[in-house]
C-alpha cells in the first residue's frame, strides 16, 4: 500500500504537471515544448544516478521499516512545495521539484525492493515481485487518469490532491513490518562517485545478475522515451485531448500489469526467464504496430478541435493503435518481472540493496541516454514522432537476440509451456520429486508426437532429449532439434558408430549435472497401453550412476498427434483442450534401477487412463 500510494501520487503530480505544461503553460514558457520534456525527464532521472550509491547502503545499514517512514515524511514535505507551486502557477519551480520527487523516489527504490525477499520465501519472490508490480501499474493507471482529469481543472484541485495522498502514504507507512539491517556494521560513503563505483562493482561480482540489470536498464529507457513524449505525441500525432492522452496511458499500464499477474500465473512459484525474450520481441513487434497506426492517424485531415474520446474511436486505426499499446504493456510486464526477481533471489542479502542502487544508478543512466535521444531524434535530427517511436521499439530486436542467445534452454521450455498449455487442459503432479539440481536420468511412457512438448513445459530444467537418429534427421526439424541439444541415437545395427556416441553424449550430459531423458519403449505406442520396457535405460545408469525419475503421460491417446485410428496426424482432430495429467514419480536409485521396475512404476503413475 505504501508502495501503491507513492507510485500514485508521483503519477498524479508528473502526469498533471505534463498536460498542463503541454496544454496550458506551453506559451508562458516560451521554449520549445520537447525540451520542456525532456529537462523534466533528466531533473527526476538525475537523482537516481547521484543518490542511489547513498540509497543502497542506507537500505543494508538500517532497518528498513523506520527508513521507509523517513523517506515518505520527506515526500509529504515535497508535495507540500509543489501544492503551492501549483497553486501560485509557478511552472518553472514545479518543474524544479520533479527533481526532488526524483530525489525522494531514489532513496525509496532500494529499501523496497531488499525488503521482499527478506519477507518472501523462495518460491513466493515471484508472486511478490508480480503483485508489487501489478499494484504499482495500477495505482500509475490511476494516477495517470487522476494527473490527465486534474489537468483540465484549477489548478488547486492537484495542488489539494498531491498534498492528501502524501499524507496517507506516510500514514501506510506505519503498517510496513520490521525487517532488520542487513549490515549494520556498514560505514556510509557519502562521496557520490567513489560510492557509485563501488555499488557498480558490486553488481558485477555475478556476470547473470548484472546481465539481468542491464536488461532492466534498457526497459527503462524505452519506457521513459514513450511516456516522456506521450502528452505531445496525443497533442501533435493524435490531434487529441487530455482525456484521449489519459486513456492511453491508462491502457499501458493495464498492459503492464496483466503483463505481471501473467508472469505470476506461467511462473508457478519459479523465477520463469524464458519470458524474458518473449516480452522483448513484443515490445519489438507491437511496437512496430504502434508506428504504422500513427502513420495512419496523423495522415487524417486535421480536426479544427482537439479530437476527444469519440472522435478517436471513430479512427478504425485508432482502436488498432490501442490494441498495440495495450499488448506492448503486456510484453513490457513479462519481460521486467522474471529480471527482478533474478536479481533479488541471486544476490547476497549483505550486499542487495547495494546492488538494487547499482541497478538504479544505470536505470538513471539508461533514463538520461534516453532522454538525450529524445532530444537528438526530435530537436536536432527533426524526426516525426511515430518515427522516434519506431526507432525506440526496434531497440528491442538486439535485446531479444540477445536474451534468446544467453536465455536459450528457459526461453524454449517456456515456449513449450506455451504450446502445451494452449492445446490441452494440462495438469502436474509431483513436480517436487525432480531436483532443482544434481543428474538424473528421466523415463516416461510414450503417447504421442506432442509428449516431448509436455514434458518439456512442465519440467523446471532443461532435458536433453535423446530421440530417434531417423527423426532427428528430418530436414525440416533438423534445425529445431539440434538447437534443444538432443541426441539422435539409431539400433546398433543400422549405425554401431552413432549408437556408441550417443551413449557418450549422455554420459558426459550426466556427469555435467543435466537431466537426462528417453522413452524406453523405443516407439510410439500403438495401441495405447505401455509397451515394453528396453534396457538402454539399465546401461545408461550402469555407466553413469544416477537416480532415475519415472513420469507418466495420460490422457493424449486419441489426440491428433496420436496413432488411435491409425498414424498420426492423418485424421480429424475429434477433442479440443482435452485433460492431460503429467505424474512425476519418486526418484528411484540407481543400486535399484531395471527396465522391469521402471515400467511397473510408470503404469502405476498412468493409471487406468490412457
């Protein structure tokens, strides 16, 4: 709550002091409205690059409830500045206090985020991290349609509005629960910049984590290059009002935070990277949707009036350019949530906040490059605003190569979660029996072409597969499988010199810690029950001593993908979103490993349902 109501009403102050610096003061000024901007964008960033060094170790020094209830009274006091601002009109000293807000968010942002796990088990960050950030888009939402509806009114009414949410937040401040100094024995460096090093030092220790903070970074400077230029993008572009602006906004943030509560929902309780290029190659995608309906909408005549909310739904493109922002929040919401998470979960809790500082220091770094562009592309450079977006979203395409290069074996397994999920009603159980770490060799009876998906999506770890050498060889899939890392094995009768290096394969796979996994029956089942067990399996664990662990696929015979009613995919699908159970048996170890007791296991997991 401390949280939601802080995010509001920075919202409800920057987003009304936007839409009246763009559609009331902008001739008072008298300077070029994009330069306004973007020196309001750099005056809340700055703080960020100067005090989050500070922030950090204040955060690991003391405890942080009484340190939350300091920096809200701070804001109450900052408010109370900007009420009279507002009140007096005084454009130039609100435009000042942005940066105190950016002052008071920065030694707010560390604290928070090393509050959670200290609050958090393992398997609850995830859902903490995803509810945070659902409650924080949402009171942005708010906040965003509060600044745009205050905007059109007198300006006494945010000056009112700014001053009483302030007050509750520091009042929701009392209910924070204690969370003790992570380091109390820390010697403050109140030197920004040796302070700045160090923190930065020590978000490099782990190449993942700093990694993951550079990917926030880059959201971070995408999202300040859109949000910063929206009011004069709906002015400009749009040809729109205060209400039209608001509602978009409004629509982004919902984005974002559906885009959380997804990730919470497909993470089951694990920190889920593989969202991570997928919300990239959103960004990049509906991004691009963004661009081309801007095009469209700006080649309309030009109204005499600012178009309200009507007026704009008329557009057939406008609804279009709607959808694509609303879908770009979403893309945004799964890619940052799972990288916080890691970030949180992967560093020591001596030094986290120190790190959460690092992470705000580039963010501001990331945040000042953007608004420098903002400036190049549309000061010097003249570019249109559809076309500085579209540059901003392409950003997106190195990333996701990137994320896909680096996040390979998360991203494919979350994509055959996707796929898995999206054709049949799927259920797991068991699921704890396969260990986050360590070797294994895992077995499962063998249904359809679809059972290597389902496996895939439901397993938290990588598998590498070892599948037939004929199937492996398909050209059109050749590609796909050697991308998974699977090993194509042939009976030592056709090819004695690739069933010998299979075998190989998997036990150097087995003793670099991986998992494993063959379907013993050697085939698809044709008729829907078990075959029998082959003892590949046995010589396997005779070379590399592993715990086993038996799985069970039921309810995909009679599926498309399955050989009822004769081969596979030859006749029409009779079942949509059919129920599926995925059972994980107990580890069976290897002193106890035969082809036999393996298959009794599997049937006794399958059940009578096929």
């Amino acid at each position: 709550m401390t949280q939601a109501l802080g995010a509001f009403n920075d919202n409800v102050f920057r987003n009304a002091l936007m839409f009246m610096l763009t559609f009331k003061a902008v001739d008072a000024l008298n300077v070029d409205i994009n330069i306004v901007m973007n020196l309001a964008a750099g005056l809340f960033i700055l703080p960020f690059f100067l005090m989050s060094g500070w922030a950090g170790q204040l955060a690991d020094k003391y405890e942080k409830s009484r340190l939350i209830r300091r920096i809200k009274a701070l804001e109450v006091v900052i408010m109370l500045l900007a009420a009279l601002a507002f009140v007096a009109e005084f454009w130039w000293g609100l435009i000042a206090l942005v940066g105190l807000m950016g002052a008071q968010s920065a030694l707010f942002g560390p604290v928070k985020y090393a509050l959670l796990p200290q609050h958090l088990a393992e398997e609850e960050l995830v859902s903490g991290n995803a509810w945070v950030g659902m409650g924080t888009f949402v009171a942005i939402l708010l906040g965003t349609i509060a600044g745009g509806l205050l905007s059109a009114q007198p300006t006494y009414w945010a000056a009112l509005c700014i001053l009483v949410i302030a007050l509750l937040g520091r009042l929701a401040a009392q209910g924070v629960p204690q969370a003790p100094a992570s380091d109390p024995a820390l010697t403050i460096d109140w030197n920004p910049v040796t302070q700045t090093r160090k923190v930065l030092a020590a978000s490099k220790q782990d190449a993942g984590v700093f990694w993951a903070i550079m990917a926030i970074s880059w959201f971070w400077f995408l999202g300040i290059g859109y949000l910063t230029q929206f009011p004069n993008f709906t002015r400009e572009v749009l040809a729109a009002n205060q209400t039209v602006g608001t509602l978009l906004l409004t629509l982004f943030s919902l984005g974002v935070a559906t885009g959380a509560m997804l990730c919470d929902r497909w993470s089951r309780g694990r920190i889920e990277l593989g969202m991570v290029p997928l919300g990239a190659l959103g960004v990049a995608v509906f991004g691009y949707g963004l661009y081309a309906m801007a095009q469209v909408i700006a080649a309309e005549p030009a109204p005499e009036l600012a178009r309200t909310l009507v007026d704009f739904w008329d557009i057939p493109e406008a609804r279009w350019f709607m959808l694509w922002l609303a879908l770009s929040g979403i893309a945004g919401g799964l890619f940052i949530i799972p990288l916080y998470s890691y970030v949180q979960r992967h560093t020591p809790e001596t030094r986290r906040a120190q790190v959460i500082a690092a992470l705000n220091v580039l963010n501001s770094l990331f945040m000042v490059i953007s608004t420098a562009m903002g400036i190049l592309l549309l000061s010097v450079l003249q570019l249109s605003l559809p076309q500085f977006y579209l540059i901003f979203a392409l950003t997106a395409v190195p990333i996701m190569l990137a994320s896909v290069r680096r996040l390979r074996d998360p991203f494919l397994r979350f994509l055959a979660f996707l796929i898995s999920h999206g054709i049949y009603r799927v259920r797991h159980h068991g699921l704890s029996h396969i260990p986050d770490t360590g070797p294994a060799l895992v077995v499962a009876n063998h249904v359809s072409y679809m059972d290597a998906v389902l496996l895939m999506g439901a397993c938290q770890r990588p598998l590498r597969f070892i599948i037939d050498k004929e199937i492996h060889d398909t050209p059109a899939l050749k590609w796909l499988f050697e991308i998974c890392g699977t090993v194509p094995i042939s009976s030592e009768r056709v090819d004695r010199r690739n069933f010998q290096e299979a075998f190989s394969r998997v036990a150097d796979a087995l003793d670099q810690g991986e998992l494993v996994f063959i379907f013993p029956e050697g085939r698809l089942t044709p008729d829907g029950e078990i075959q029998t067990f082959r003892r590949g399996l046995e010589r396997i664990v005779k070379t590399s001593p592993v715990p086993v662990i038996p799985m069970a696929l039921s309810g995909l015979w009679g599926s498309w993908f399955s050989r009822e009613r004769g081969r596979a995919f030859a006749k029409t699908p009779r079942r949509l979103w059919s129920r599926v159970d995925v059972n994980v048996g107990e580890p069976v170890p290897p002193d106890q490993v035969s082809a036999a007791e393996l298959e009794a296991r599997v049937r006794a997991l399958r059940g009578a349902r096929a």
